[in-house]
C-alpha cells in the first residue's frame, strides 16, 4: 500500500522564498506536492531514480524540487531547449506503453475539451507502468464561482477575459468522479486530496492578477510579493481543505493508494473579507 501524508510530503528547505516569491505560489506549492509524492514513492519502491513523464509539461520547474529522469511530452515546441522533450498530442502520445514508472499531469486536464478527456486518462494510464498522477481543478463546490470571480476581477482590471480562465470556464472543469470512474474501469486503484483553500486561493489569485498589471509600481509590488512569501513560509504546508481549487488524483496498476485526511482550513468569512481587500485596491489603482 503506499500512504501518503498530504502535509508531510512538504520539505520546507526546498523553498527557496527570496527567489519564489515574485511567482504565483499556488504554482510553486503544486510542484513541490508532486515532488513530495514522488520522493515517498521512491523510498516506497527502495529506489534512487524514477521515469517520470509530464504531459503538457512545457516550461515545468518540476526538476528544481526533485531529482528524477523526466521526459516532457507537449503539443506546444520546445522553445525553452528541455532536455527529453516530444512534441505530441496528449490524446495520442508517440510513446511506448508502460514506459514510465510515473505519470503526471498538472493543470491540463481542464484545458481539454470534455468529450476528449476520457482519451486523455486513457493514454495517460497506457504510459505508465504504475503510478498516475492527475492534479487540477475539478468541478467541485465553489471552485467553478471561484474562478468566475477570479475572471471578473482581472475583466475590471484589463477590460478582457483571462486567456486561461476563460478557457476553463467555456470547456467546463473535469468532473472528478467521472475521472475516477474511468481509471477504476483500467483497472488502477484511486484516491485524491484537494490543496489551496478558496479563501487562500482567491487572495493569492488576485494578487498574482494584481502584480501582473501593476508590477512596475515597485513599492505596491514588493507588497504583492511579501504576500507570496508569507504564504509560501506560513501556510502552504497546511493548505489543505475539502474546498480546494486543485485536486490531486493519485492512481496506481500496483498498489492500494491510502491518503490520509487533513484539517479543512477553508473559511467562508476569509474568502468573502479577502474578496472586499482585493476590490477596494483595485479601486484606488
């Protein structure tokens, strides 16, 4: 069985905050879980070195918070020179099968069109020899109004949608038992746990949106990026709810997957009083 810790799959020297802390750190927190799930892995199997592959990796800092053999496959080029790069559609990757001793996916699955999201769990699972992992938004409660909300403020802001909001919004996000469902029917044991508290979410989006427009007002921006640095130093290690924007799946061909419960830091009053902070800003910019 492989039990994972949510919580502890954190390792807090891995943060380097001086040099994150201009990022969005929902962005940072994401690599260093599917970091930490991959170094329990490893001690679970007794090896020092994994295969792993990124679907839709373009651009992945994954190799900045742990040390395996990654193979990037994109249907975007490889502008950025990574090393062990295929240009591919997720849907039908030029890969051999049971290639990998992991899979991972993060933040795509809601960017591909509902009707072709069974495929993409599908190839997904014929890649890899055991463990998957697919992290990303699902159509939990509040994550769709989440995002919405999210839109909007950057819409007042620039006067347009967000590219990738928008896209998340008109493709609809994956229905997590669905997505479940189809990797029990191939056979692989499932479990998942959520990360990034709406109300932690929706003050660190607004932020990033903020720092993205008004990042050349040096003062507001170091503001900005002390935000990010708290969370980063205080908070991400325990940002764990049942209101999560990003849920994480974990499945494996090999082993019962056993995820242990954590604390559901979600507050409705920080969401609402972090949504009032974050209008009243915009207000005065």
């Amino acid at each position: 069985m492989l039990t994972l810790s949510p919580s502890g799959l954190f390792d807090k020297n891995k943060i380097d905050i001086d040099k994150y802390s201009s990022y969005d750190p929902t962005y940072i927190s994401r690599y260093l879980i599917l970091a930490g799930i991959l170094e329990t892995y490893k001690y679970h199997q007794g090896v020092k070195s994994l295969k792993v592959l990124e679907v839709g990796g373009s651009g992945s800092i994954l190799k900045n918070f742990v040390d395996v053999d990654l193979t990037i496959v994109d249907i975007l080029p490889n502008t950025d020179n990574q090393q062990n790069y295929v240009q591919g559609s997720a849907l039908a990757m030029p890969l051999d099968s049971d290639n990998f001793d992991v899979v991972i996916s993060c933040d795509i699955m809601e960017h591909i069109p509902e009707n072709d999201r069974e495929m993409f769990l599908k190839e997904s699972t014929r890649v890899t020899k055991d463990l998957l992992i697919i992290a990303a938004p699902f159509n939990l409660t509040g994550v769709r109004d989440a995002e919405i909300s999210a839109n909007d403020y950057y819409k007042k802001m620039t006067g347009r949608d967000h590219r990738w909001l928008l896209e998340h919004i008109l493709h609809e996000l994956p229905d997590l038992k669905k997505s479940e469902m189809i990797l029990e029917k191939q056979g692989l044991e499932v479990d998942h746990f959520s990360n990034t508290a709406l109300n932690n979410w929706q003050l660190v989006t607004r932020s990033g949106l903020l720092l993205s427009k008004y990042g050349d007002r040096p003062e507001f921006a170091d503001y900005l990026r002390q935000i990010n640095a708290y969370y980063l130093e205080h908070i991400v290690q325990n940002d764990f709810s049942i209101n999560g924007y990003r849920t994480f799946v974990v499945a494996s061909k090999k082993h019962e997957i056993d995820i242990k419960p954590e604390a559901n830091v979600y507050d409705k009053k920080l969401d609402d009083i972090f949504t009032l902070l974050t209008n009243a800003i915009l207000s005065l910019l």
